[in-house]
C-alpha cells in the first residue's frame, strides 16, 4: 500500500468510516512509514482533543485573558474613531468659522443672496431675530462690565466676536436645515 492510500484510510478513520480491514492494512504501513505514523499520530491527537468532552465544556485557562484583549482591541479602535469624529467636527468647526469671517465682511450682500431663495429667506427673520438678541446680550452683559469695571474695551472687543460666532453657528444651522429639508423634498 502507498502513502496516497493510507492517507485516504487515516481520512476513513477519522470519520469512523474505516473496516476492520482496512484498520489491519493501515497498522501494516504506518509500521513501516513513518511519514504516514506521523500523520496519524497528529490526526489521532485532533480526533482525540475533539472527543474529550471536558476540553469543550470547560472554557481554556486564558479563555478571560483572550477576551479582554479582543475587547481591549475592539476599545481601542472605537477610541481611534471617536479621535477621528472630534478631528472631523474640529475640521467642520475651522471652515464654518473661516466662512463666517467671509460671510460677516460681505453680510449685506449674502442676506440679500439668502432673500432671493426661497427655502432660506424663512430663516432671515431667525436670523435678525438672534442678531437682536445676541445685541441685546451683547448690551446687557456691556452694562454689567461697565457698571463693575467702568470701561473695558477689551471686553467689548471680545463680545463682538461672541455674536459673530453666534451668526456662524445660525449660518451652519441653517444650512443643515436647508440640506435636510432638500433631502426630504
Ligand atoms: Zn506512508
């Protein structure tokens, strides 16, 4: 018999198909072959670790180490992408903010744009609207300074761009509204 055979035959044992007959013919070669004595050794060891019960039942002792570093593994790349959102939101934040700049030097002409399309000129009351309010804000909290500190400039300087970071944020709110009412539509 050659290696071919007594491989298909250790194939046979293994799934229990195997004769009686071909067990004794099987024991003849692997007596002499050592390469197939190997095989059989090692697919016996398989046969053998699949059969005792206790392996399957009783989890491995590093069975709670292993499953620590896959939920360490799985943390670490769920950290790496709330890293990346923050970097995205940063990102939207810088260009809002650089826009806003563009949009408060040329204010007028970009309301009188917004005017003329019809979805967004409902937000131009919102907008006047937060502008009273942000200036209002903007008095009140001037009054406060003025009344505790006399006057401050540096103060005054630093709510004028509070209200233009207000109009930013109404500028980038409106757009998302504009874009999911265009998604909707
Ligand atoms: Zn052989």
């Amino acid at each position: 018999m050659n290696c071919n055979k007594a491989d298909l035959l250790i194939m046979k044992y293994m799934d229990g198909l195997i004769s009686d007959e071909e067990i004794i013919k099987l024991k003849e070669h692997i007596s002499v072959c050592d390469k197939c004595k190997e095989d059989f050794m090692v697919y016996n060891k398989i046969l053998d670790e699949f059969s005792d019960n206790s392996n399957i039942i009783n989890a491995p002792s590093d069975f709670e180490e292993q499953v620590m570093a896959k939920i360490d593994f799985v943390y670490s790349g769920n950290t790496e992408r709330s890293i990346n959102i923050l970097c995205f939101i940063w990102g939207l934040f810088s260009v809002f903010a650089g826009l806003g700049t563009i949009l408060i030097i040329n204010k007028e002409k970009i309301i009188e744009f917004i005017s003329n399309v019809p979805n967004l000129s409902g937000y131009l009351e919102l907008i006047s609207k937060a502008e009273i309010y942000a200036e209002e804000f903007k008095n009140s909290f001037i009054s406060v300074v003025e009344t505790t500190f006399n006057t401050c400039t540096h103060y005054i300087d630093s709510l004028k761009y509070v209200s233009l970071i207000i109009f930013v944020i109404l500028i980038a709110a409106q757009y998302l509204i504009y874009k999911k009412g265009k998604v909707e539509v």
